[in-house]
C-alpha cells in the first residue's frame, strides 16, 4: 500500500466536496474567505476587531476551527453574529467535509460574508480547499522575515497577507519589507497589508479591502444571473 | 480505502525505525532532543545562543527540519557544530526515516548531544517518534497563553516547555503563570523554563537542564553495562 495515491485520493474527495460549497456560496452571494497562520499569529484577534467595527446590521458569519477547546467561538461571539466553533479532535487542519457540516441549519440568507479561522498551522491547511473565494495568511512580525520562503505553500496560494503586530517592530529584529519582498519572491501579485491587532492599526486598510472584496464578489455573482 | 488503518500503518513503521534509532542513540550515549513549535517561536534562535554558549570542544551535533531552504543550518553551522539540513518538500513534520538517513556517514563518536529542530508546525510532528530521549516545545509569549489547551497533544508527550521571548513581556497580553498552569492542566509534571533568545535572559536555567539530562542519559546508558 502506497501513501501518496491515498492522499490524492483524500485531496480529491476534498476538492469535490469544495467545488460544492464554491457553487453554493456563488448562488447565494456568499463571499467566505479562509484565514490561515501559525498558532497565535491572531488570527481570533484580527476577527475579534473586525467584527467590533462591522455594523451590527451586517451578515456576517464566522465559523472557527480548533484542535480541542470552544474558546476562540465564545470569544467571537460576544460582538452578537452568528459564530460556530469547529472542533477536530487532532486533525491539522479544517477540510471541505467539517465547513459542510458546520453549515448545517443556517439559513441560507443568514450572511453573506463567511470567515472561516482555520486551524493554527502554515502547512497542513494549504492543500485543503474549502470552497473559499480567497486564502488569507497572517504573518506576525515576531515570526521571522524568513516563513515566506520557509512555507512558500501558503503563500503562493494566498491572495492577501495580513502582516500582524506591527506594534511590536520597535522590540523585534523583524524588517516588514524584507518579509513582503520574500512573499511576493513566492507570489508576484500578493496582496500585503500592515496591522496592529491590538491598537487597531492599518484597520482602515483591511476593512477597505474587505468592502473590495465584497463588491467585486457581489459583481461576480450577479454577472452570470444577468448575461 | 480507509485512512485511518493507512495512518496507523505509516505510523506503526515509523515508530519501529525509531525504536532502530532510540537502540542505537543508547549504545552510543548520545542524548538526543526533538525540539517542536509554532513557526516561529525559536527554535534555531534557541540553538544559536545554546551553541554560541557551549564548549567548542563537547561532541554536539544539529539536525534541522525545514519544508524548503537551508537558512536554518547555514544559520547554525557558523559555530562550527556539525548540522545537516533536512528539507522536507512539502512534508509538514519530520518523520524517523529521514533521521535514519541524515544520521548517514557521521561517525559514530561525533557526538553526544543530537539536537533535531523539527518543522515549525504545533500538531503533527508531535506524532512521530524520531527515537529522540525527550521532546521539548518551545512557547513563545506572543503567541497566547491558551495554546497548552489548544494543542494540547505535544504539551502532554513533552518533558520541558521553554517559554520563550520573555523579553516582549511588557508589550504583550499574556500571563506566563497562566501559560504554565495551563500546560499543567494538560501535562502535570511538565518542566517549563523561562528564556529570552535575543537577551540570553533565563539561558543559565536552560544550560542546567541540559547539563542535567545529559548526565542522567548517561547514567541511564552505562547502567544496563554495568548490570
């Protein structure tokens, strides 16, 4: 018995299922974006205060994978949208299978922006598609300018990268433009963007790029009904 | 095709190549250390300080784990150690093979001391058995104090967590009790020390461990001999 047919096989079920979940979003106008970092890069924290300054009025749904623990949902939760906590026993990553689930009795018209917070890990979450319109990375300035050509995976297949903790340059030897230019080494048209998810720094940017995203989603899905 | 079965199979084997290298690593007296973290977290800055600090004389030797690059052992080998980079190509751990065969050609009295840095990856290196005496993870205190419960399965197989880059302490939210205890919930008689790999802070603890160990292993070694 060989290994590797065994994972095509497994990734390919995957895709199918992902394709499913795309084509579903596409019908309902659903854009979902599927952040991706290793642990504690702030992955929650970047949510947290995005969700803070997201109009209550707004669809927005969160589902939210960890290993063990339901603590990043209970902390998603408290800004009042919809958040479910996907909990995978010691699985590395979320797959297509876990999102369909999870979806389970929400109704269809309940958001139309979906974050799914996947499991921390640069690696395993690469190869699993999830039906999301985009990957985004979180990359903290603690990491290292170096992870880009380190995990080149998950950079190459991200649209944007969310470089986090920018208050903490002052106290790290951590250069933010080698980092870019040693993702964009991976992934010529890589999206960046600089954040604080703790004093809310370069939040301006990213919820812009949200509201692009939205619209341009929104524009796509329409085309096809119209032509 | 079922996957667990699979899983169970290529893990079965792994654990029967590194029994081979557990047996061998003991009729040499060599201590040998699988550290495992976040990407990150680090590790090789942890190696860095421990070489720059060690006898130019004792018998220690690096292996490096990488998905792509040799950054690591380049930044290693400046101390005049031995290191070897592995890079796994994709391969989100290091698995007993892969020692087996990195352990090719160096003599069997070049070291004592065998340092592996795993792949920066929390969850899956924590699976495999590299024949190693102990498994250290290394915890940075940007990464969140809820990560022991997080990831819990390679806070409970580790015998040490060092918690690293205490020097950020004043800029972070995070509770070094709170971390400890928290990997105390997980692992009960878990070590933990506390370090500061830019600062040298907390390295006279560490260096003891290691002195510690070292002499236990070869205690542990010499006694079945002296049976």
């Amino acid at each position: 018995m060989d290994r590797v047919p065994l994972e095509q096989k497994v990734l390919s079920e995957n895709d199918r299922l992902a394709a499913a979940l795309r084509a579903r979003f596409a019908e309902r106008r659903v854009l979902c974006l599927n952040l991706i970092s290793s642990p504690g890069a702030g992955k929650t924290s970047l949510l947290e205060k995005t969700l803070e300054r997201l109009d209550p009025g707004e669809r927005v749904a969160v589902l939210t994978g960890d290993i063990q623990t339901d603590n990043d949902a209970r902390r998603l939760a408290r800004f009042g949208f919809p958040v479910r906590q996907i909990t995978t026993g010691g699985t590395c990553h979320l797959d297509a299978r876990m999102i369909e689930r999870s979806l389970t009795g929400w109704r269809p018209d309940a958001f139309d922006l979906l974050f799914i917070e996947n499991v921390g890990n640069l690696v395993c979450p690469t190869s699993y598609d999830l039906g999301e319109a985009a990957k985004v990375v979180v990359l903290s300035v603690t990491e290292g300018e170096d992870k880009p050509l380190k995990y080149p995976g998950i950079f190459h297949r991200s649209s944007l990268m969310v470089l986090n903790k920018i208050d903490l340059l002052p106290y790290v030897p951590f250069d933010p433009d080698a980092a870019e230019a040693n993702a964009r080494r991976v992934h010529p048209g890589l999206e960046a963007l600089r954040v604080s998810t703790l004093t809310g720094e370069g939040f301006d940017g990213w919820l812009a790029w949200l509201r692009a995203q939205r619209e341009r989603h929104a524009q796509a899905a329409t085309a096809p009904l119209a032509g």
